[in-house]
C-alpha cells in the first residue's frame, strides 16, 4: 500500500512538471512590457529588396558600405552581402563559371573576353529575409528569428554559435563571427531602416541596382516595380517565401 | 466514516505538493527565460531594439545637402544626378555629425572611376566603359572630367 502511494507522489509530480498549465496562466504576469519604438510602428512595415542585375556594374561598392557600416571582420573574408560574377558559356545554363573574388570587395578584374559566345554578368546576393526562413525554423533557442517588419535579425547576446542555421540557410548568406562566434548575417541595415534611413548598400548602389522598399506602404515605388518587371527570386523551389526580387535572374544563377 | 476521513491528510500532502511544484516551476521559469521572450514570437522582444540602437556609418544624401546644396545643383541633368554622395565619397556620417573635427577626403579619382568604368564583360554592354591605360594614360580622370558632372569637360581639355 505505501508503495502504492510513493509512486502516485512521484507520477503526480512528474505530471506537475510536465505540464503546460501553469505556464499559460502566468505568461502573461512574466513577460514583462513590450520595448517601445518611439518613431517607428513594427507593424507598420514589410521589407523587402529589388535587385536589377541588368543595372549591376559589378563595383563592389555595396560590398565595401556593407563592411563599414555593419562591422564586417574585413578578413578572413566573411560577408553578408557580397557579388558574384557568372560566364555562361552559350547555350549551357547548367555549368556556368561562378567567382567571387574577396567577394567583389576589390572589384573584379577582368577575366574573360568578349566575342566568344558566352554571356556574362553579376549577381550581388545577401539575405534574402524570408518569410519563411528555414534558418529561424532550425535555432534552437530563438535566437535568430523573423521580425514583425519582415527582417530575419539575429540575437547576439542569446546565440550559441552552434550553426544549424548556416547550414539551414540555402543561400549560404550566414557564418560565424570569428571574434564573438556567434551566428552573423545580413540584418537588412536595420538600425538604419528604423531610423527611415535606406540600407548602406542601396545608399551607394551607383546604378540603383539594389532598392530597398516597403511592401506595406502602398506609395513604396517598389509595387510599380515588382508589376512592371518579370522579377524572380532565389530558389524558389525552396519555397522560403524570399523577399529579394531579382530583375534579369537567369537560369543558371544559383 | 472515521476511517474514511482519516485519510484527508493525504490529500493535503498531494495538494502541498502540487502548490511546491507550481512555486518551483514558476522561479525556475523567471530566473532562465529573458525578460520579454514571447511578447512577438519565440525570441527576446529586446532583440530587436539591440539591432536597433547601433550607430550608423552613412549619413544618408538627406543629411549631405543639408551643408552642401550646391552639389545637388551642380549634378543636375548629368548622368551622375542619382548617384549618392556617399557611393563616391564614402561614409561619412562623423563628418555630418561633426563637420569641423572630421574633415572629408577627396577621393583618388584614378582608382574610384575606374571601380566602375573599367571595361569589363561581365557589366551591361550599354554601361559606358574604357581601357583605363588606353583612355587616360595615366593622367587622372578629373583633369578633363567634371566628377558631378562627367558629361561637362574641363575647360583646358575642350
């Protein structure tokens, strides 16, 4: 009979344990109150980047203002956003020549000829801000997640640097921050865009290549964008809900 | 009945127990979960204000004209017209915050013009390019160019 009760004890405080209950009613009383954001509605935005490849000049200009402005470790030679540059030779879209030498940080000298048949081109690449980011499905500890406005930001101060979502994101558009080794990543220049700013890299676009733009202010000239050119993004087989639209995208970009 | 009742002690020893188990849930919960986790998503809602508050590098066009409105003047109509301030003259954000203190540097105009009009395959065929060493032989480019405005040549090379 004693034994009886010892092991009721021990499974009715397994159970305590185990339950969700007492969690529910005291959410709300540990939250503690929501940050406040004096100037800027969180709400109010969705992000989003334009990329016309046929503007791109391959200057390396957004990647240098990327560097400057966010902290980039200059070398090794990490990046969040960087170009590269492709030569398809005609007619095979499945094996293009793909290089990006120090991320295009220093330009790209020139290396192929002209006349020979092939085309070529550059595409810059940086986080795509998916609204349905792999990256932040995989973080174990929601340290890198999606904001309300539609930028995917990192959590320094929470992240384990265990890098699931380096290899989650099918972009390659993260790594490791060899001096914090914590988990680094485009964050869509968000200091600025709070402060209604553009992004560094859409500031010194020379071609207006890049454009940033709000998908929830309909006077964003992003919408007359997206309905006047035939754009596509990344992947889209991924089904990561991108939000960096590329004019010009061809066939063989990966 | 009396032995029924006599066993009501058990029920406050479980009931004890149970209130324990919420006590310790609970302070086990306040000391490891961060202060505003849940209030958006499954992340700390302070995250976002850390992203938010970092200094930024780029003082933006807005912030360039405000001192220089001749320059805006002086590109019009040019084919340099849309270009930021800051994609030739590169970030200057402390200048704008401290004009006196932090002076601007003038860019090598050999090295910047040739970033983006070095003839290359890989940019748009309509971009307009040149051989630098062919073009310029070594001179600089704004000895003829006018930077703001590279259509308009230098009066000396007319």
């Amino acid at each position: 009979m004693s034994a009886d009760r010892r092991e009721f004890l021990a499974r009715s405080t397994k159970l305590l344990f185990l339950t969700g209950a007492a969690q529910l009613a005291f959410e709300a009383v540990l939250r503690g109150e929501p940050e406040t954001a004096p100037n800027y509605e969180t709400t109010g935005h969705w992000w989003a980047m334009t990329i016309d490849i046929e503007k791109c000049i391959g200057c390396g200009n957004c990647v240098r203002a990327c560097k400057e402005e966010n902290d980039v470790p200059r070398e090794p030679y990490y990046f969040r956003t960087w170009v590269e540059r492709y030569h398809v030779p005609e007619g095979d879209i499945e094996r293009p020549q793909v290089d990006s030498p120090n991320g295009g940080y220093d330009g790209f000298p020139e290396k192929y000829r002209s006349g020979d048949g092939s085309k070529n081109f550059f595409v810059p690449k940086l986080c795509n801000h998916c609204a349905h980011s792999p990256c932040v499905q995989v973080c174990p500890v929601g340290a890198t997640f999606l904001s309300p406005d539609g930028v995917v930001l990192v959590d320094k101060t929470y992240c384990l640097g265990c890098r699931y979502c380096v290899q989650a994101c099918p972009y390659g558009c993260r790594f490791i921050d060899p001096r914090t080794e914590t988990v680094d990543k485009c964050s869509l220049c968000y200091h600025r865009i709070t402060k209604g700013l553009t992004t560094a890299c859409c500031e010194t676009c020379p071609t207006q290549s890049r454009v940033l733009g709000d998908l929830k202010d309909p006077k964003d000239p992003i919408h007359e964008f997206l309905r006047t050119h035939k754009v596509q993004v990344l992947k889209p087989q991924m089904a990561t809900g991108s939000k960096v639209f590329y004019n010009g995208l061809d066939g063989s970009v990966r | 009945m009396g032995v029924r009742f006599g066993h009501r002690g058990h029920l406050f020893r479980v009931a004890g127990l149970f209130v324990a188990g919420v006590l310790a849930f609970l302070v086990l919960q306040a000391l490891l979960v961060p202060k505003g986790f849940g209030v958006y998503g499954h992340y700390r809602a302070g995250a976002l204000e850390e992203n938010r508050v970092r200094p930024v590098a780029f003082a933006g066009r807005a912030a360039c004209v405000e001192c220089h409105s001749d320059v805006p003047d002086a590109m019009k109509g040019g084919r340099h017209e849309k270009i930021h301030c800051e994609a030739c003259h590169g970030p200057l954000a402390g200048h704008a915050g401290d004009p006196a203190e932090k002076k601007a540097v003038r860019p090598d105009s050999k090295v910047l013009c040739a970033r983006c009009h070095a003839a290359n395959v890989a940019r748009p065929a309509k971009f307009p390019q040149v051989e630098v060493a062919e073009h310029a032989g070594g001179e600089a480019c704004t000895t003829c160019h006018v930077a703001h405005n590279p259509g308009m040549m230098k009066e000396a090379t007319k």
